[in-house]
C-alpha cells in the first residue's frame, strides 16, 4: 500500500526500484497529501522555517549547444542573443545585496567568449566586494582545469543539472556532441574539487520513463550533491519538442517531496518553471518539501531574452519587486525568507 511506502521511505530514507516505481506511478490525491506532510516534516526538522534566496543573474545567452528541449540553443535563430559586461553583472550583484540576497548565481548559455580568466574575473570582483556573499556558477560542461582555476578565485557552488541518468534518455535530449558520460564526469570531478554541487533534471521531459526517474535518484544518492534542481518541463516554441506536453504541476509536487525524504538535507529550489505551469506553484513547492527559491536578478531588458521555455513568469518585473512578491508568497505559506548566505550541510 502506498500509504505503507510513504511511511517506510520517511524511516529508512529510501526505498526499493519497485516501491518507487508503484509511489510515483500509482499515488492517488490523498496518498500525496500524506507524503507532502512527511516531506514538511523533514524540511521542518532540518530547516526549520527559513527560506534561503539566491539571485539569479542570466549573464550570457549565447549557447553553442542544441539541446532539443530548450529556447536558447543554438539553432534558435529567433532569439536575440546578449552578453552583460563586468559592470552590469555587478550592478545586479549590488542591487541585489541591498535586497538581502547573500548568494549569487550566474548561469549562461555555454558561451565561448566567456574565457576562464574572463569568468575568473567575474568571479573576483563580486567576491572582493561582497566577501560575505556566496558565487554560484552555472555554465555547463568546462574542463577540471578551468573549474578548478574560479574554485581557487572563489566561486564556491556549481548547478549543473544531469539532465537525466539513462544513456538513451539522454540522447533523445541531446541528439549531437553531447554525452551523459561527459556530464556525470563534471559532476563528479567539480565535488572533487570542494564546490558545493546541484545536480537536477526536468519532470517530464520528452520521452521520460518512471524508470527513468528512478534512475535519477539512484544517480543522485552516488553523487550526494549538496542541491537539487528540478522543475517541470515545458514546451519552447522555437525549439525541436515545440509540440511536446508541457511537465505535470503534481508530479513536480510529488518527486520534490520524495527528493526532500531520500534526501534530508538537501537544499531544494521550488524553481521558475514551477512558478510558470502553476501561479502558486513555487508555493505548493515549499509545501511539499521545497526550500529555497531562486528569483531572477537580470536587467529587465534581457529577461525576454533568456526564455528557455514560453510564458516564462518574471520576465517584465524589476528585482526589487519579484522579492517583494517573494515575501509575499513565502509568508503565505507560513515559511519565511531569511538572509543568509544558506550554505549546505552536506559534508
Ligand atoms: N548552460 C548551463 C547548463 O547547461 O547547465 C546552464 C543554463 S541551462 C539553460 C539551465 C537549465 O534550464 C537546464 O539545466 C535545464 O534543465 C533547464 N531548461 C532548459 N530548457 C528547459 C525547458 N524547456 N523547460 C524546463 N527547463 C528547461
Ligand atoms: Fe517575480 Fe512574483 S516572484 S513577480
């Protein structure tokens, strides 16, 4: 019985392949309630009732990847492509400061003109003025060396998401010059080094089996990442799987809080894409285990410019107002937005 299963995973942290599989593709409304209450639990217990914030800085769209899922790859010819200067990337960083955010992520398209010394630079200057702040960097498949060389000028996080765990998953998704081997390896080797890691993979993505998922989490309980990115698919019209189903709001809901109970610790965002299949699904994210959000620091002007997916939410709003409907939203569901670089308590 699932209710059974609910209350094992809780106890032992995990589960077998075939009780994950029979949670995830049988659980009724009243069995999700149930989970989502135990996934509080642990996140109450392990966090109490802080919300940490990043803020998120889109830096670069230009991608020299293809992969079929989203709205920035290379082969979308519609999209008008930008870079931020050092000073602009800054300026973010400063508005952002004074709006109590203590973590920064940059994240772009993989973009060759960003060389490691020029992120390296990038890296220090935001370091240098604000020594209190955490850097999160989010740029896709670089070399060890390079990894290692802004690790040493004091970048301390990596999101990359593994996308998916199966082989043949992965290359209904990246159909040319990428590999899941290659991916895994950045993972492991950016852990190596000391980064605190985010691995993560989208709900419902295109050809995306239970099994599949199930594949994830094993992948994920080897590596141990110290964040866990996940959000619903959803469609981009310039893009390969323009006609594709946009991910289910539920089954986010429900691998976010499995994730919350495989994964005590872990630091989980209730992402954009949440945000954008459901008006309150950042909020049905924190009540299901999420607990951090990431909201967008980016100059209005590019915002339109890095749409991964249509309907992106927050594309027209200023910083200072997505915090404020932040607070609004993470008060209503009787958590609270701390200030504090949020750091992981994964060793
Ligand atoms: N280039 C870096 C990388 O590949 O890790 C960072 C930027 S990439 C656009 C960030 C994430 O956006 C990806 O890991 C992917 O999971 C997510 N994403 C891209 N297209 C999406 C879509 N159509 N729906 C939902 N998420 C999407
Ligand atoms: Fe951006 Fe609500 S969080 S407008």
């Amino acid at each position: 019985k699932n209710t059974e299963l609910i209350e094992k995973l809780y106890e032992n942290q995990n589960l077998e392949d075939c009780e994950l599989l029979q949670l995830i593709n049988t659980i009724s409304e009243e069995e999700r309630e149930k989970l989502f209450y135990y996934a509080r639990r642990v996140r109450e217990r392990e966090y109490g009732n802080d919300v940490y914030i990043r803020g998120l800085i889109e830096f670069t769209n230009v991608c020299k990847n293809d992969c079929y899922y989203c709205g920035i790859r290379k082969s979308n010819d519609k999209v008008e492509r930008y870079r931020l200067t050092l000073d602009e990337i800054l300026e973010c960083a400063r508005e952002g400061y004074v709006l109590g955010f203590r973590t920064f992520v940059l994240q772009g398209g993989e973009d060759s003109y960003f060389t490691k010394e020029k992120i390296g630079k990038i890296v220090k200057c935001i370091k240098n003025e604000f020594p209190d702040c955490a850097i999160t960097l989010s740029v896709g498949e670089r070399t060890y060396d390079e990894y290692e060389y802004w690790w040493n000028m004091g970048a301390d996080r990596y999101l990359l998401r593994h996308e998916t765990a199966n082989e043949v998953h992965y290359k209904k998704l990246h159909p040319y010059n990428m590999s899941l081997e290659n991916r895994k390896e950045c993972l492991y080797s950016l852990r190596k080094i000391g980064y605190q890691v985010g691995a993560g993979f989208m709900v419902d993505s295109p050809y995306q089996t239970t099994d599949n998922l199930v594949e994830d989490l094993r992948f994920m309980q080897d590596l141990r990442p110290h964040m866990i990115g996940i959000g619903p698919y959803l469609s981009h019209e310039n893009t390969p799987f323009n006609n594709q189903k946009n991910g289910s709001l539920q089954q986010t809901l429900v691998l976010l809080a499995i994730i919350r109970l495989l994964f005590p610790k872990v630091l989980l965002p209730a992402t954009t894409a949440l945000g954008t299949i459901d008006p309150n699904g950042r909020e049905l994210g924190l009540k299901a285990g999420a607990n951090v959000v990431m909201p967008n620091l980016s100059p209005v002007r590019v915002r339109k410019k890095y749409e991964l997916y249509d309907n992106k939410i927050c594309t027209g709003e200023e910083s200072a107002q997505c915090r404020n409907c932040l607070n609004l939203r993470v008060e209503s569901t009787g958590y609270h937005i701390v200030t504090d670089i949020g750091n992981s308590r994964i060793q």
